[in-house]
C-alpha cells in the first residue's frame, strides 16, 4: 500500500479535510510549485485544526443532519457559469441555488467551472427532468458533457448546492423491492459494477441514504441516466423510483458512487 | 465504519477475492435468497481457498505481470452480444477478444451482456478509436450507451478482456508533463474529480501504472472520453497522450478510477 501522503493544497478550507483523508495524491520533493497553478502543501496537524472541517465534524456529530446541512450551507460552494463554450461571452458567479437561468439572463449556459462544493444540474427550471452531479473541475463545452445521444439535454435550466458527508462517513442501504423490503445491501463505498459486486439484479428498487450524497446510475461505468440520492432530502428515504426524479422510468440501477466534495 | 461483510456470491470464481475484499454489500438474515437472481452466501475461508484466486495472488507476487496476465487469460471472462437491443436478434458468446465485429457475422452490436471479468470496447476493428470500459452487468441498447452527443458512435466494432490488479494492488503515477516530467501524484483510489483532490489543473500529461487497469475521463465525474491505461500494455508506459488511443486529442483529464473485475 502506498502511504497516506499530503495532497496539494493551501486554502484551509472546508474542502480539505475531506481532501486529506482520501488523498494519496504525493507532493514530492522534485515538483515544481509554480506549474500548472498547483499550491504548496499545507502541513497536516494545520490542515486538520481547519475551523470549517472542525466546525462540519461537530455539528454531524452532535446535532445531526439539519445542523450539518446549516453549516454545509455556510461554507462556500462556488460556481462559474458562461452562456458561450470555452468559458467565453456572458459570466456570472453563483454561491447558492439557480431556480431558473433565464432569471440571471442566460438564454443558455455553455461552458462552467465548478471551484467548490458538488452541485447538481437540471434540464428544466425548478430542479426538475435530468439530473447531473458536477464536481470540482471544468467543463468547458455543454454539448461533449450534457446526455448521453439518446437521451441528449439541449441544456441546464437550474442548478443547486449538494450537501455531501465525508467520504468515510457515507452510508446507504439499496433494497430489493420497493418500500425497504426484500434483499438487502449496506454501501459506504463506490461501486461502478454492482453486478460485479454481487448483487444479484440489474436494479434497485428503494434505498435509504443514511449520510452523505450518493449518484446512482443506468449502467455500469456510471453511465447513462443519474439520479442524485441525498440524506436530508426525503428524509433520506426514497421507496420507489417516481421518488429518484421527475425524469425517472425504470429502476435499472448498476452503479453508485458517494458524490465528492 | 461498517463491518467488512460477505457479498452476495457462490461461484468460487476469479472474481470471489477482489470481491471479498472490496465488499460492503452485505447479506442480511431476512433476505429471501431465491429473490432477483440472488445466490446463497459462501463462508470467507472457503471463498478465500479459491484455486483461482490463490493462483493469481502467487502469480502476482512470484512472477511479476506476465504470469498474471497468463493466469488472467485463463480465467472464465464471458460477454455475450445481440444484434438487436434488449438483447435480441442474433446472439453470440465471447471468452477472448475480437477484432472484429462483421467477421463475427454481426453488421452492428446492439446489446450485450457482460457475464464476467471488464472488457474494452472499441469504435473501429482492431481495438481502434473511442474506448469504452465495459464491467459486468446490462447494457440493454448501445444508443443510451455508446458516447457523448458530442462524440456519438454508432458502432462498437471490436473488443477484447482488460487485465485488472485487485483494487487494493492497483497503482498509478500521474505527472503533470510529458515523458514523466513535472509534479507528479500517486494514486491507488478512485477520483471522480483530481481537482477537488488538489490537482492543480485540468490536465494529466503522462502515466505510469503501475498495476492494474486504469480509466481516466476527460471530465469530473467520470465523464466525456475514456482512455484506459493498462499495466501490462506499453509496459505501463504512457509518456504522451498520443500513446492513451488513436481518439484522443487533448489531455484534458478530470477523473480516474481504477477498472472493477
């Protein structure tokens, strides 16, 4: 096993201890600070006092979920949107929910990065039709991103904070059947082959999101339609597949990831 | 944490060990175990004794990546493909790569089944043009399937069975140039977005893996082109992005995950 190294990093921020458990991405003695916009390393015992991380551990810990949610929503989640590919034309910045784009007077929205936080993107104003988790990075063109060919999106109509557990702390339990019956499987980890896992089906009838954020999808490879699975919506509890999103027809499930932040 | 459970599973298989170790799935006393094609629990030290698994662990560790490629090659890794979607039409079972499609006497593949082991798929004959990573499961119609809007395919016209390391074994070196130049990361996990891990840029210049099977995307979440980085193809070696598929025009990398067998 390779050791649990430092990843790059210099903002004490919310992101970080997350960052800092899962990472095994190794600042090395020979890396060059300056190239390609990485940061030095930020030492360990400091980067784990973060007051943000500290902050977000208590308030999971003692008050629960609604309490994590405040301080999750108090934490800044930052989007960067453009109406033209290639982070051209019109740009505006977004740091809590989009009901509808053409309110912040974009026809359509081309190009996004996101600099922090996980989002969710919708095809249709009001968080509705197909749903996409977008994470941290830079997606320079809607048309090589949104849908696949026989489900393309022509775009995204509105767009909202996610509020994710730490990695380690995600937890969810898929059913068999609808309503939490029949078999049964307990994930706190990712799986882009459920088949390959053992569960015996390509589908997933109902699931209870016990912490954390979770993207299940159509098809091995975490491809084909998505639906996002959170926590303190629902109650974390979504019995039948009408409940995954409005856009949803079948419960063909083969893959599910915690959603990173 | 969750304690490390039994998946579902009774074949003594090749698959049973990374499984097992992967595993949180968890078999529960109330599941009805002749529901949804689910198959009665093995005991972890006979799951655990799988001539199998024990030949690949001492393959690995003796003999270095030939022997295990050997050893994985004659392992069962099943596909089966239709002519028609939802697994209609003509039908036809592979065990080992194919070149191409039409010499199969298919004019298109429509659906397929991946019974066991990952499998690459490919947009032209002879293993050329887009790559697609196929773990097992379901892909009922190549038209929800098969690429972007942007980068759509018609066809999947050749394929063949990917070599993996257990998940726990597998290991990369990603740098920020070419030729293995630059700040560099190691990794050994799953990254659905390098940036939010703090890779400072949109971009991975070269590879090394070092064990096992790779996927990297061009975008967070596992998204737009797959480039699949094999340990034991260039010898791990991928200096420049010229050398990740005849397909590929920018390296522009966003995600990476190991590939799941």
């Amino acid at each position: 096993m390779l050791r649990e190294a430092l990843p790059f990093g210099s903002t004490l921020g919310p992101l970080l201890l997350t960052r800092l458990r899962l990472g095994t991405l190794q600042d090395t003695p020979d890396a060059d600070a300056g190239g390609l916009g990485a940061e030095p390393a930020v030492p360990e015992e400091v980067a784990e006092k973060a007051p943000s991380s500290q902050l977000r551990q208590l308030a999971h810990r003692h008050c629960g979920v609604s309490a994590l949610r405040c301080v999750l929503s108090c934490m800044p989640q930052q989007m960067v949107v453009w109406d033209e590919a290639f982070f051209q034309g019109r740009k505006k910045e977004f740091t809590a929910e989009c009901y509808d784009v053409r309110e912040c007077g974009f026809q359509t929205v081309r190009s996004f990065k996101i600099e922090s936080g996980a989002w969710a993107g919708f095809e249709h104003v009001g968080f509705q039709g197909q749903q996409f988790v977008l994470e941290r990075g830079e997606y320079p063109r809607w048309e090589a991103w949104g849908g696949r060919h026989a489900y393309h999106v022509e775009r995204m109509s509105s767009f909202r904070p996610i509020a994710c557990a730490n990695h380690r702390d995600s937890k969810m339990t898929v059913f068999e059947w609808e309503n939490f019956l029949g078999r049964k499987g307990e994930l706190s980890d990712d799986y882009p082959s459920l088949p390959a896992m053992g569960w015996g089906s390509s589908a997933v009838s109902s699931f209870r999101a016990h912490s954390g954020a979770w993207v299940c999808s159509q098809f091995p490879g975490y491809r084909g339609f998505q639906y996002i699975l959170e926590c303190d919506r629902h109650a974390g509890e979504y019995k039948h597949f009408r409940e995954w999103g409005s856009h949803v027809q079948t419960s063909q499930v083969q893959s599910i990831r915690r959603i990173q932040q």
